[in-house]
C-alpha cells in the first residue's frame, strides 16, 4: 500500500495509526448489533452447530477405539472449566485493575489428542470428511451405523487412498495430522517458518509428511492449496474459509452451558459473561464466539486478542477490508513469539460472518505473554503456552481502557460487574515438551 492509501485508510479507521505503531490497543467493534438483527444476516444458524455437535456423537465410540485415553470421557473430547481466584489476586494486585466477578480458564491446552484449541476444529473437519467418504463408498450404511467400523484394518487400508493437506503455524497442523494418521489417511502438513520444531518432530511420529517453508502462513497454505488441488484423491483443509473447521469450533459454546450449570454460574442480561480469545487467523475465536452468541445471545461479549505484529484480524474487520488487507500492508512485520497467532492475513470469511456478533479486540505486546504465563504459572500452578496467555491482556485491557469502560457503560453492565463472569480462554500448552517450556519460562522481554 502507498502512503496515500494508507492515509485514506487512516482518515476512516481510527486506530490504523496506533495499529501501525506497533502499540497495543483496545477496539470497541462498532458493527456489533443485537444478537436478533445479526443473526438475521447470518446464513449458519443453532441448527449448524447441532449438527455438528450429533457428528461428534456419532464418530465417540470411533475416537475411543483410536484414542484410548479417550475411554474415560467416553470419545468426548472436552477441557475442564477451571476458577482461578488467585490469578484474579494476582492481576489485580501486580496491574492495578479492579476486577469485579468471577473469573475462570477454560483449559482448551489439556484438550485430548492435540493439546490446543484446534483439536476441536481440526479433528471435527477430519472426522466430517471420513463419514463423507464413508457413507458415500458405502463403509458406513447412514448416520446410525456402528462407527467402530472405521477403525478395522479393510477401512483402514481404503482411507490410505486418500491424502490430507493441511498449512499451519503449528497446532492445527498437528491436529489435523494426529486425527488423519489415526483415520488411515496419507497426511501432509505444510509449516510456516515460524513453526516450532517439536511440533514438526511430533507429526513425523505419526507418520505425518512435514512439508517446510521460508515465507509464513499464507505462503505455507498457498502451496498446500496448489499441490492438494492437483490430486483428485487429495483435501485440503482450507484454515481461511472452513465452515466445518468454523462449526466444530462453535460447539465448545454448547458444551460450556453445562459447565457454567455445574458451577452456579448464571448468564444473563444481569450476568454478563465476558470472553477472551486469543486470534490468529480468526478460526477457533470466530467459531467459538460465534457459538456462545447462538447460546448465550446479548449476554455474553467475547473479544479477540492478537499480538501487537500480527493483529490481522482486527486490521481486517476496522479497515473493513477483511481479507484484502494483510498486516504486512500497513508496516508491521507479522513476527510474534505468539506462533499460534503468527498469521498476516485473517479469515474473510470468519471476518464477515463475526462483523455483526463481536464485541471487540485487544492486543498485546509479546512481553507481556511470558509475563501473563508466569503470573498463571505463580498463582494456579497452571501452565499454558505463550500464545494462549493472549487471553489475560483482554481484563485487563476491558476494565482499564477508555474505550473499554466506554463499552460497560454503552452496554449498561457498569452496574452489573461484581456479577459478571469472565472467561480467559486458553487456546494451548499441553503438548509442549519440557526443554521448551523451559526455554519459556526463562524469556524475559520486558
Ligand atoms: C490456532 C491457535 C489460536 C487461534 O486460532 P485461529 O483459528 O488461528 O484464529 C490461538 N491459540 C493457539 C494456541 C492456537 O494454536
């Protein structure tokens, strides 16, 4: 982009000037209208993310048979709804914020099998696209037939045909590879450079082709795209416009109903649930805000957070622009030890479908992510990986912000905070291998 297009872009998006600086920032959506009118615009619906929750259903008794640490939980891959008291001390002591409520981690980094966020949408795609092939090659007779099916040696061998490609920073790859090696399929994951080695180490364990690149994402998911389309008995799993991907994300909301029951939790308009997720391409937080909104309607406010070099999600969705503008476009570098949020470019298609629904973004400086895990490491004794630790800058970003409080107040929650809840959604971390971890929590940036 030129100067001159910039600044035009500039004089209609107010905070493309502190975006471009580099700083952090605090975005109230103004796009954002009642749940009724946006749902209106909106072609998926409650039905989508039903069926996609009975798909999950369907394949459990499969996923138990792949996964054997699956048997406890029946072939339901969830994560626990855990409070955290004392990170709540914690940060409102060491970052000077009043922090009203409740808050909670929803530990998407102890999700089965892959150990991040993406086990949902990532094992949900594979899992959508093994019981297409299924039903159509006649392995599977309809939806109520036995899928333990799928897991003997004959179907085994008739998925081995069949290629899945996949580009990623990491954890989707890593998803999407476990979740196809265990169907049968041959798996070739394409890596951005900023993909950490174990990860890659991991996938070659199962069996997985690791595919390397110098550029990033966008460059990793351009030439997986090309080489799957050139094989008809190739799919791509397309990370930028996934509905499947979009809907196995949303069904966390259906499953968190019962958790907020479990705890005493209620949601409503005068107990205001606030949600922050950590955005890379805009997937797993689309997804799942999406979801909460179907379930929870005006009550619930999510946020993104993205890191301060890579907040492609938010260019996108203030400049309006979505996916015809990269970060790289407005002088940012799109480099983040954040590699789970590493992306330059976001979803348009997430983009459009959330403009009505979302409340709002942050970022945040990568310095403060290694703070932030330390803080939940001190205080819970929980680790998550740096990029999940996006989630924390959104409280304190939302109640110490301007334009945060500015938001409480449009939205008459100021009066409802000390009811409020607020969920910190931590996207990763379980499959981290200690040497890196301990590589982690010897960074100091700040
Ligand atoms: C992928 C990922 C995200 C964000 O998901 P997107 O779909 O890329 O927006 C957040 N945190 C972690 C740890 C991830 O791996």
């Amino acid at each position: 982009m030129t100067e001159r297009e910039l600044e035009s872009l500039g004089a209609s998006c107010s905070i493309l000037t502190d975006l471009r600086a580099g700083r952090e920032i605090a975005w109230i959506n103004p796009s954002q209208v009642p749940f009724e009118t946006a749902s209106q615009s909106c072609d998926l619906t409650m039905a989508d993310i039903d069926q996609a929750e009975a798909r999950l259903a369907r394949f459990a008794p499969f996923l138990m048979a792949c996964f054997p640490q699956l048997r406890a939980a029946k072939g339901v891959i969830e994560s626990p709804l855990t409070p955290v008291p004392r990170l709540q001390e914690k940060l409102e002591e060491k970052y000077g914020v009043r922090m009203p409520g409740r808050l909670l981690l929803k530990q998407d980094n102890a999700l089965a099998v892959a150990g991040s966020v993406k086990a949902r949408g990532g094992i949900y795609e594979i899992l959508k696209h093994t019981e297409d092939l299924a039903l159509a090659h006649g392995l599977l007779t309809g939806p109520g037939d036995d899928y333990t099916k799928l897991a003997t040696p004959q179907a085994r061998e008739f998925f081995g045909q069949y290629t899945v490609q996949v580009g990623s920073t990491g954890n989707l790859g890593l998803s999407i590879g476990i979740m196809s090696a265990a169907v049968g399929f041959r798996v070739i994951v394409h890596m951005s450079a900023d993909a950490k080695g174990w990860k890659k180490d991991l996938l070659r364990s199962h069996g997985v082709t690791v595919r390397e690149y110098e550029a990033d994402y966008g460059e990793a998911v351009k030439n997986g795209r090309r080489l799957s389309d050139q094989d008809s008995k190739s799919y791509f799993v397309d990370d930028e416009n996934s509905q499947a991907l979009f809907l196995g994300y949303a069904v966390a909301a259906k499953r968190l109903v019962g958790q907020l029951q479990a705890l005493g939790i209620p949601v409503d308009a005068g107990h205001p649930l606030f949600v922050y997720i950590p955005c890379g391409v805009g997937g797993a937080p689309g997804g799942i805000s999406f979801g909460l909104k179907q379930v929870f309607g005006d009550a619930v406010h999510p946020f993104f957070v993205e890191p301060t070099q890579a907040p492609c999600m938010v260019l996108g969705m203030a400049t309006g622009l979505h996916n015809a503008i990269s970060v790289q476009d407005v002088g940012l570098s799109g480099l983040t030890h954040a590699d789970g949020l590493a992306v330059g470019r976001p979803s348009g298609f997430v983009g459009r479908v959330m403009s009505p629904f979302l409340s709002g973004a942050f970022t945040v400086e990568d310095g403060k992510l290694y703070a932030y895990m330390r803080d939940l490491l001190e205080s819970e004794e929980i680790f998550i990986e740096p990029s999940a630790c996006a989630a924390i800058q959104g409280p304190l970003l939302l109640l110490q912000r301007p334009e945060g409080l500015a938001y409480l107040e449009k939205q008459g929650l100021t009066s409802h905070l000390a009811q409020a809840t607020h969920i910190l959604w931590s996207t990763g971390g379980s499959l981290v291998p200690e040497a890196t971890k301990a590589d982690y929590l010897r960074t100091h940036l700040l």
